[in-house]
C-alpha cells in the first residue's frame, strides 16, 4: 500500500500530476486501497465546498497597502 502526499492526490483530482502519480493512484484504487478512496472523498468534498464559496475581493486600501510594501521591497534589493 502506498502512501500518497495529498499535494500528489489534490493534482491527480485536477488532472494535473505526472503519469507516474496517476498511474500509481489509479493502480493503487483498481486494488481496493480503502484509505486512499477516503482521502480522495474527503478532497473531492473540501474541493466542491471551496468552489461553491463566494469569494470577495480585497479592499482597495488593501491592494494599495500591499502594492506599497511590494514596491519598498524591491526597491531594498
């Protein structure tokens, strides 16, 4: 049984991992690995509860502030 790191298994749900993960993870659930099934039903859930969120943009006086301190930061390299 493999133990999969879940950044691995949160790019096999978005189809953007390498041929080797998918493979291993496809192989891994053909063989009835229990654990694996549950992480992958617990990230599809937290990653349809996340699209399903409505999200609001920063202030403008947060974008400003942000953007100032980006600037100071380059400007002290």
């Amino acid at each position: 049984m493999k133990k999969f790191k879940e950044e691995d298994l949160i790019l096999y749900l978005y189809k953007e991992c390498s041929p080797g993960i998918q493979q291993a993870v496809e192989e891994a659930l053909e063989e009835g690995d229990i654990e694996l099934t549950e992480k992958l039903s617990i990230l599809k859930r937290s990653i349809r509860q996340l699209d399903g969120l409505k999200l609001k943009s920063p202030s403008p006086l947060s974008v400003k502030t942000i953007m100032q301190h980006a600037r100071e930061a380059v400007r002290k390299k």
